[in-house]
C-alpha cells in the first residue's frame, strides 16, 4: 500500500550506534510489495531484556512466546517481519516462529528463547515456513543498515519511518537509548502499541529494566489511541547491551537509576507520539489534557473515552468548537465525574466552567485553534487531584480509504 506520508510527520532523527547492537535487513517476499520485510538486530551476550504485551486474547504465538521469553530477562537476536502478523494461524503459526527461533539461535549459539520474534500485518494467514527460512537466511548474511532502514523496513501503513534517541549519565558513563517503532493503525493497546524496539547500552538488570519500561509505558504507549482496537500483536522490547561500562543498575536506589528511567521515558513518549502523527488518514494530532480527577487512573480513562469518540474525533476533523461533545464523553467514561463541576477548554480557552458556559466565552479564538495541525483539549473535573495526559488524532475519509483496501 502506497500512501502520501502523513501531514504531521516529523525526519527521522540522527540516531549514533549503540555499542552491542548489530541491525540488518532483507526481502522475505511476504507480500507482493517491492520492499524489504524482515529487520534483524543482533545482540551482545549478556543483553538485558523487558518487555509489555497486548492484552488481546486473541494474540498471536510470537507475542505468547515473547512473554515466556522476556521473563527469562536475556535476548542475543531480535526478528521482525511485516506483511503477515502471524496471528489466528493455530499449530503452524507456531511452527514457523519456532523454526525463525532454532535458525537464528543455531546461527548465533544461542538458545532458542533467546530469540524474539515479531510480526506485523494481515490477521488469519499462516507465516509460509518456506519464506521464513530464505527471509532469516538472506537477513542473516545482509550487510548492517541505518537504524532508518531498520524502521522503515518494520512498517505496514505507516507513512513515515519513526524513531527517538536520548542520553543518560550513570556515574562517569553517559549512555544512549534509542529505538523505533512501527503503527498507525489498531491502536488502543493498554499495554504498548503496535511494534516497538528500545536499545541502549547501559548495563540494567533485567528486573529493574522491566520496572523501568513497565512504568514508561503506563504513561506513554497506554495513553494514545488511533480508533480504540487494540492488535493482536502489540509489542513493546527494551534491550540494554551493558556495553557502556557503567556500574550495573539494579534498583531505583543506585545513582544514575532516576536518569535512566527518565531518558526511557522520554524516548516512549516520543515514540508514543510518533504513532499518534502517522495515525491512519490523521490530519490533527491531539492532546487531551484531564485534571480534577478523582485518581489518576481514573483521569486516563476519561481521557481515553474523549479521545476514543467517533464524535469528537471528527468534530475536531472538521474544526467544530463543540464542546458538547467531550461533555458527552467524559459522561460515558463510567468514571466519577459532576456535570456541575466540569469544565471544558480548547487552546487555553475555557469554554465551559463549574457546569455552565462562560459568559464571557468567545469562539473565535478556539476557532482559530481548531484550524492547526496540533489541537488540545483540557477537561476539569473539579473533584480532585487526579491527572493524566493522552494523545490521539482526528478522524477522517482517510481511515475509512486505507482499511477498506488494506488486504489488497
């Protein structure tokens, strides 16, 4: 599928080798498509690994695998294919994530769980073993690629590549975490979103790492949303090499743990973001900001419910100060909420307060607003100090034009 890159996109940005990290890319021939399909990232011995997972019951056998594995806190290879996601496919679906595992862990003398895998696309069709086999050997003598080639490679409706970088110093040591992400579509994951890969070079015990994306993930991949379906395949990696040399992290007590979490964070957000402004035909990207909440917890779902309406959505598709409709929303959330202490802003511009509309209130400006690419949405409750932030995007023709003609 040939798509026009989406007006909210932003480069890709100048991302260094990461010591530890080797990627590579290939043609597994899963579609059609005059592309590569398949991304490779070798791993030094001894990488950390965390990882969050979709809550989609109906997942597929790599995100089952993966979970098993990521408890086990080591990883040498990462596999990710597009074209296929592998999922619904029963006993072979199985069979051919096993067969990608052996080859590569034969490839590396590594054990097979020590391999994850992903895929991405279709629902329902079995990954031919026979292509799997020729994609991971081709990938596996390809030369090492850009980390763009290695984002681009992974996408499926995506129009532009996506990626993040940030720096850390433990001690003596800075370290860098970098990573890219692939979605646009199928997105409310309440886990992570889509295919997400972090790598860093800094020495991270698996269980704080896992603490550290667990918790950046909570407020980042878990709070943006396309059009509230979450995939079959949603996965989020963290991988940390060690080879930065800095003094092993293992607790949120040891210097240098707060930076770390920090730039981790800041790398999910960006990346979270980026899904957002690539969303399927999105022409806004938008910020709904709640306060007033009763926890945050609560905040999250209510901004979620704002940010999952068809109505807002395309209220704010066609610029349409109607503020009625996040009222609505915030309504059905099923959360506490007083229809006589909410109030409800555009742009900094509050047009409704304690329940009533202001007085005062001039649309103009909101109007004004409504008409840039990057729109917020500020909600008070007025009931206590719970907070959140969630993104999204409008919702337009475009959506309905990509997944209408997405298998052909």
């Amino acid at each position: 599928m040939d798509l026009a890159p989406s007006p909210l996109a932003v480069p890709f940005p100048a991302i260094p080798p990461i010591e530890g990290v080797m990627l590579r890319i290939a043609r597994a021939h899963y579609k059609t498509w005059d592309r590569c399909d398949l991304t490779y990232a070798e791993l030094a011995e001894g990488t950390a690994v965390a990882g969050v997972f979709t809550r989609n019951v109906c997942c597929s056998s790599e995100v089952e695998l993966g979970r098993e594995q990521a408890r086990l806190g080591r990883a040498r290879a990462l596999v990710v294919n597009a074209g296929n996601s592998n999922a619904f496919t029963g006993y072979r679906g199985r069979e051919a994530v096993e067969q990608i595992m052996a080859q590569v862990a034969a490839h590396l003398g590594c054990e097979p769980s020590d391999v994850f895998v992903s895929s991405t696309g279709v629902i329902g069709v079995p990954l031919p073993k026979d292509k799997a086999y020729a994609g991971v050997a081709a990938v596996l003598e390809a030369e090492p690629c850009s980390w763009e080639d290695a984002a681009r490679t992974i996408g499926t409706t995506d129009t532009f590549p996506k990626g993040a970088v940030a720096r850390a110093v433990i001690g003596e040591r800075t370290v860098t975490i970098a990573g890219f992400i692939k979605g646009s579509g199928m997105i409310a994951p309440d886990m992570a979103t889509m295919l997400g890969y972090i790598f860093t070079d800094a020495a991270v015990a698996p269980e704080l790492l896992q603490r550290c994306l667990s918790a950046a993930n909570l407020a980042t991949f878990s709070c943006i949303t396309v059009d509230s379906d979450t995939s079959t395949s949603d996965t989020v990696l963290a991988f940390a090499t060690g080879a930065a040399g800095n003094a092993p992290l293992a607790d949120f007590d040891d210097p240098g743990a707060d930076a770390f979490a920090a730039a981790l964070l800041d790398v999910c957000r960006q990346l979270a973001h980026l899904v957002v402004r690539d969303g399927e035909g999105a022409q806004k990207f938008i910020e709904i900001a709640v306060t007033g909440a009763a926890s945050d917890d609560s905040a999250r779902r209510i901004g979620l419910a704002v940010a999952n309406s068809p109505l807002v959505k395309t209220a704010i598709a066609g610029e349409d100060a109607n503020w009625g409709r996040v009222v609505m929303a915030v309504g059905k959330a099923g959360e506490p909420a007083d229809r006589d202490t909410l109030g409800i802003g555009f742009g900094g511009v509050w047009a409704a307060r304690d329940g009533l509309p202001l007085a005062d209130y001039d649309e103009a400006p909101v109007a004004a607003h409504l008409k840039s690419r990057e729109i917020r949405i500020d909600i008070d409750l007025g009931l206590g100090d719970g907070a959140a932030t969630v993104w999204t995007c409008d919702l337009t023709h475009g959506y309905i034009a990509i997944n209408a003609d997405y298998r052909s």
